[in-house]
C-alpha cells in the first residue's frame, strides 16, 4: 500500500545516508554480486504475482532469518560473491512484496563482516540498492511518488539524524556486546 511505499522511500533515504556517513567501512567485495542479483530480484518481482500470502511469506522468511541468525556458518556457505548474489536477488524479490528485507540481509553481512562498522555500512550500502531497484522497478509498474517527496524528504531527515546518532553509539559499543545486540534485534524482528 502507498504506506509501505513511504516507507520504501525513507529506508533508501536511511541506508544512502548511513553508506555516506560509514563508506570508508563498506566490504566493496559484496556489491558487485548483490547488485547483480538484486537487479535480477527487481526485474522478475516487479513481474511476478505471487501465490502465497502474505503472512506464509513473512512466516517463511522469519523462520529463514532466526536459522541464519542463530547458525551463522549456514551464512557463510560457498563462496561470498555468489552468495551475495543470491542474497541480492532473493531481498530484492522479496522486497516487492515484503518490507522486512534487510532483516533477511543482516545476518549474511554478519557472517561476513569481520567489525561491526563494516557490518552497518555494507548493510547500508545493500539496502541503499535493494531499494534504488525498488524504486525503479515501480515506477516501471507505473507508480508515482513525486506528490510525496515533501513527506518523504522529511522522513528521510529525520532518519538521517537518527544514523548519525546510531554511528556515535556503534563507535561507543563494543564489538561482542554489538553481536549480542544484532542476534537479540534479528530475533525480535524474525
């Protein structure tokens, strides 16, 4: 719905804001293959009706996150760049029809990221991409946001303060009371 549109708007406005503030911190290494796949995501999500509803997918995704989460090394199996690939292309899928995406991404990037900076600045950095495709792959579809860019550039200010205030408390946080909170968050959001 035009809510969950918004709200589109303003996690891209948050993730583009937390990649500027962070990039010296971004895995390069996950972007090519995650925009690869997430291209690919946005391209058959735009296009595709999905059968099951809505509530079985947020099941179906909850349940993946918590395994992922709770087992991290089912998130480093393979190799990294044909795993971001797939992580790409199935947040971006997904992210049509469902908006908790970036829960399905943190726990890859966690396996992944060796520091928790590198962890909010990839993750910043994926979903900054995962919600450009979005965005374009709707207005392919034929939806306008232009009458709501007043609202959406204030709640992406309001969300651009809110990654400043959470970089100062990262940079404060230590690396294994970050990880706890991360599995704890996920959890919650599963």
């Amino acid at each position: 719905g035009l809510g969950d549109v918004y709200k589109r708007q303003v996690q891209l406005g948050s993730g583009l804001t937390r990649a500027m503030l962070m990039w010296r911190w971004i895995m390069r290494g996950t972007i090519l293959p995650f925009l690869v796949g997430a291209t690919l995501g946005a391209l058959l999500g735009a296009r595709t009706f999905v059968a099951l509803p809505q509530a079985m997918l947020m099941g179906i995704l909850g349940g993946f996150i918590l395994v992922v989460t709770w087992l991290p090394n089912l998130g480093r199996l393979g190799a990294e760049r044909g795993r971001f690939a797939v992580v790409g292309f199935a947040a971006t899928f997904l992210g049509v029809f469902v908006s908790a995406t970036g829960t399905l991404v943190a726990p890859f990037v966690a396996s992944a990221a060796p520091d928790r900076r590198n962890h909010a600045a990839t993750l910043g950095a994926l979903m900054t991409l995962v919600h450009i495709l979005k965005l374009i792959a709707f207005t392919a579809i034929g939806f306008s946001v232009w009458d709501y860019v007043p609202l959406i550039i204030a709640m992406v200010a309001t969300g651009s303060l809110g990654n400043w205030l959470g970089e100062v408390a990262l940079a404060r946080t230590s690396e294994k009371r970050f990880r706890i909170i991360l599995q704890i968050g996920l959890t919650i959001l599963a």
